[in-house]
C-alpha cells in the first residue's frame, strides 16, 4: 500500500495532466451549459451557478459605474473595453442566475 506522500504525488501528477487545449473547450462547455440552462442541477449546484451569476452581474454593474464615472471626468482611455464587456458580463451574469433559480432543463427551446 502506498503512503500519503506518494498518494498525494500521483494525485498532484494526474492532475498536471491535463493539457491546455483541453481546458478551453471543457470551459466553454461549462459556462455554455449554465448560460443555455441545458443541465438539471442538485441543490448545492444551484447555489453554486446562482453565485457564479451574481458574480457576474456585480463585475457587470462595476463596469458600468466605472464606466460612468470615465464619462463624468472626460476620460476616455480605457472605454471601449468597458463598453463592450460590461453588457456582456450582465447579460450573462443574469442568464445564469435564472437558469439557476427556475432550473428547468425542459423548457429549454428545442434546436434543430
């Protein structure tokens, strides 16, 4: 039987093992999923996805402060990052957190 230290070795080097060309399509897969609302979720996931989405809409309502506050100063620099990715985060940020609170993988429209 192996000891702790070797376990945790093995353990720490099949995690290592997954490569980065897999992690973005995993990712993806992931975020799509709680956006479509495509999956049943227990309990624990729909806090979990819930959090994920108010997350996202609080990063959303920064950006928009931040946004107005760069418009009230006159400076301008950094606004077209801001204007395109805080619609964006609400948007998606809200997507999850309905998909989370009603949870209905049925009522998703069908695609072709």
């Amino acid at each position: 039987m192996k000891s702790r230290e070797e376990w945790l070795k093995d353990l720490a080097r099949r995690q290592d093992n997954i490569d980065p060309i897999r992690r973005i399509p995993n990712g993806a897969m992931f975020y799509g999923t709680l956006i479509n609302g495509s999956a049943r979720l227990n309990g624990i996931q729909r806090v979990g996805a819930f959090a994920l989405g108010l997350s996202g809409v609080v990063l959303g309502c920064f950006g928009l402060a931040g946004l107005a506050a760069a418009i009230r100063s006159h400076d301008l620099s950094a606004l077209s990052a801001v204007m395109i990715f805080s619609p964006l985060s609400l948007w998606f940020g809200c997507k999850i957190a309905i998909n989370a609170l009603m949870n209905n993988p049925e009522k998703r429209r069908k695609r072709r």
